[in-house]
C-alpha cells in the first residue's frame, strides 16, 4: 500500500474546504483468513470509488486516496504534479514577458478581447495595448489560449525574430499555477511556490528578493470585507498567531484553474480583470495539527489511550493554543473556525493560529455585529450548538471549538466503548476541563484565561511528579 497517508490529507482538505466528511463501510469477501474489506468516503453526501484493503485501515486509506484524486483531478500518483507540456511552458513565458515587459518599461498592458461566432463553436480572439500602441488580434479556442498568443505576437513585434527561450525563468515568476500574476509579486519575490488552494484562494511560498527571507504570501479576491483578515492581523502580534507583515492591492487577470485541484465549477469561469489582495505573512510548516493528530491515530488505539509522550506533547500544544485564544478574545475578537487544520507550527516547532478569514469582532449594542454573530460560519463539525442555531454568540464558540481539538489532541478515540475507558484512566482534571468547555450552555464555559492558568498549573504538576518518580528511581 502506498506510504502517504490518504485518511490525513483527505481530512485536512476537507477541513480546509469546509465539507462534510465521512466513511461507510461497504462490505467484506471471503473467509476469514484471507477477507477483504471496502469502504468509501462520501464528501458532502456524494460517495466516492471504493477503497479495498486486507483490513479496515487499508480499505480506508484507499478510499480516502481515491476521493482525494477525484476532488483534486490529479494523476493516480498523488500531489506530485506532471511538468506541463514544453509548449504549454512556452505559452506562459510569452505572457510572464510581456508582464514584466511591461513592469520594467512602465507602460500600462491592457487586454482587448472578443468573441468571433464559428461555424459550431465560439473563437475567443485577445490583442494588447501596451502604452498607446495596438498591437495584432491572435484567437484560440478558449479566452487563456488567445492571450498566450496575443503576447506572442507582441513579443514577435518588439523583439524581433528573437525566441523566448522556454526553460527562462522556470524556477521564477513562470510556472504553471493557473493564473496569471502581475507587477509587484513576480518584481520582489522569486522561488515560488504553491503551498494551498480552496475557494478562498492561493497561498505561496516566496523569497523576498531583498531580504533574502521566505514568506508566505496568500492571494484573494479583493473585497470589503477580505481586508478584514489584514486589519485583524496587522492588530494581533502574539507568538502563537501566524506573524503579519504587509499587504497590498494589484489589478490582474485570474484565471482559476480547476484542473489543479479546486472543487468548485463556477471558479472555472473567472477570467476577468479584477483586484487582488496580496497578504504577506510568516511562513509556517506544511504539516498542520491535523496532520500532527491522524499520525498519531495510526497507532493502536489502545496504546494510544495510555500514551503519556503524547499527552505531554498534546499538552504543550494545547497551553499555546490556548495563550493564542486568550490574546485573540482581548481584542475583543471571535476566530469562528478553529480547527486542527487551521493550526500550524513555524519552523521550530511553535503553534500558530492562522486563517482569520472568518473572525468578527464582539460589540455590545452593535445592530450589524450582532447579526453578524448570528451568521452560520466556521467548520460546522467544530461549530458551537449557538453558532449552529444561529443563535446569538460571543467568544465562548472558539472555547467549544478549543475543547474538541484539545479531545482530539489527547486521545484516540474510535468508539463510545472506548470514551468509557477515559473516564476510568483520566477522569481528572484534564477531562473535567474539556468537559467544561464543551458546556452546550456558553456562559457555564470558561474563559481563555481561566483554561491557561489551569493548564500551567495542571504542567507545572505533571513536571513535579516527573521530578519526585525520577529522583525515587535513583535513591
């Protein structure tokens, strides 16, 4: 069986995209001694090609690998994605030059296109302006191909007989990413690459030319209401919160790319000029908490119930998490979507929350805030029973969302026999903690400030007792 593990990266993206996930058993074959078992992933209620698997892990897996292929449309041979074709590479250098083209000569570039009627089809044709001069129509079966050839033609005209060599540039500002990127990203950054994608956008990771650094730069549609994660960010400067550093606004042409692994049709069709908003934040691992969690899981369930390294680490999380949250609520914030996948780690191994996309604020006698604290947002598997009913909420949704990765983090827990057997090894302070977060009544859950005290006085305990075992050892 293929080494990655499906169920964790099927997990995440799913988190990431907001979807119902689940797995049904399908079956089994044969006698016992050579059995084979099926299940398959149904993701918002459309079932994905079985997996078959010597046992229930294995058929898993393999279910989880085939509904990730198809939601991603990649090749059977996971997130490796193919090199695009020579002359694909060629296309998108034409359009990478004329970009910089017109960057470096300051001279505006803008596109003119239309639509010629065939004999069965519709022929999309694009010339430029570029400064004040108008340069030759070039036409293709979709509004991408003319563009490629359209900046062909102009760099025929301006350079001469001179070709565009197809590998130039390959490791910068000219890969195949599904769209087409302008001015002050491909100017300051080079080393590019895709790190994400969803509905909200892209994120990449950059070097920042100057400063020699990585980031991660994030890339969305520009609204009203996106500057908000800015704002929100720019406001938050705490250890374990992903780190801000700076933003800006450019116009360019989008063109969302389903082939590379969105699930959204509809994303197909935005190929219009428009702005964007670029983010420009501290870069973190690939690996989020999510995945941290579901390689853990892995192990034997029963060994994981009695796994004290784990809870020692899972403890250490939950206090920066935790530090993180209390930060968040004293600028009177509400996250709205905690979740494992939306918790990172930097490069050594520090917690940071990221993705504000969601968060509000919390105002008192604010008519507009508290209709918006009525709106049904987040991941609704980590939802609050508030924010699910669209009742009403405060802060205290983040501490119920807390209280289900804190579950998460500590234990493995496949079934309901098995929460019995908590209870029996832990029914102590960290279960009575979780238990109070998990309050369906928000003001019976306590407050981020309250949970982090208990928790460092809860560590500094554990430290102690470590300290008298060992020292009992040695005597």
């Amino acid at each position: 069986m293929d080494s990655a593990n499906y169920v964790a990266r099927l997990n995440e993206y799913a988190q990431k995209e907001r979807l119902l996930l689940k797995y049904e058993e399908v079956g089994s074959v044969g006698p016992d001694h050579i059995k084979t078992f099926s299940l398959k992933a149904v993701v918002n209620g459309k079932a994905y090609p079985e997996g078959v698997g010597k046992n229930k892990k294995e058929a898993k897996q393999n279910a989880a690998k085939n509904a990730l292929q198809c939601l991603l449309e990649e090749p059977s041979r996971g997130s490796i994605e193919e090199a695009p074709p020579a002359h694909m590479q060629l296309k998108t250098n034409y359009m990478c030059w004329l970009n910089e083209y017109g960057q470096t000569n300051r001279v505006v570039i803008r596109a003119v296109e239309s639509i010629t009627p065939g004999q069965n089809t519709l022929t999309q044709g694009c010339r430029f302006v570029v400064g004040d001069k108008e340069y030759p129509v070039a036409y293709g079966r979709t509004k991408k191909d003319a563009r490629e050839e359209a900046a062909r033609l102009v760099h025929h005209e301006i350079m001469g007989g001179e070709t565009l060599d197809s590998g130039k540039n390959a490791g910068n500002s000219c890969i195949s990413w599904g769209f087409v990127l302008y001015n002050r990203f491909t100017a300051d950054y080079d080393s590019i690459e895709r790190l994400d994608k969803g509905s909200f956008g892209r994120v990449f990771k950059a070097k920042h030319k100057l400063e020699d650094k990585y980031y991660a730069v994030k890339i969305v549609h520009y609204r009203e209401k996106t500057l908000q994660e800015v704002k929100v960010l720019s406001d938050l400067n705490h250890c374990n919160i992903v780190r801000y550093h700076s933003c800006w606004l450019e116009d360019g042409t989008y063109q969302w790319d389903t082939s590379t692994g969105s699930s959204s049709a509809s994303q197909s069709s935005t190929d219009q000029p428009s702005k964007f908003l670029y983010i420009q934040m501290e870069l973190c691992e690939i690996k989020t908490l999510r995945v941290w969690i579901d390689e853990k899981n892995i192990q034997n369930h029963k060994k994981s119930l009695r796994d004290f390294k784990r809870r020692e680490e899972s403890l250490n999380f939950a206090l920066q998490m935790i530090s993180g949250v209390e930060h968040i609520h004293s600028r009177k914030l509400i996250h709205r979507d905690l979740k494992p996948a939306n918790i990172m780690f930097s490069r050594n191994g520090t917690v940071k929350i990221g993705d504000f996309g969601l968060v509000t604020s919390e105002i008192e006698d604010d008519a507009e805030n508290q209709k918006e604290r009525r709106g049904y947002k987040g991941t609704p598997s980590y939802m609050a029973p508030e924010q699910r009913n669209r009742k009403l909420y405060d802060r205290k949704v983040d501490i119920f969302a807390l209280g289900l990765i804190f579950f998460e983090l500590l234990w493995n827990i496949p079934t309901l026999n098995d929460k019995n057997e908590v209870r029996f090894f832990f029914f102590s302070f960290l279960y009575q903690m979780i238990n109070s977060m998990l309050c369906s009544n928000p003001e019976e859950r306590p407050e981020a400030s309250k949970i982090k005290i208990n928790l460092e006085e809860h560590i500094h305990s554990l430290a102690e007792l470590k300290t008298k075992q060992r020292d009992s050892k040695t005597i």
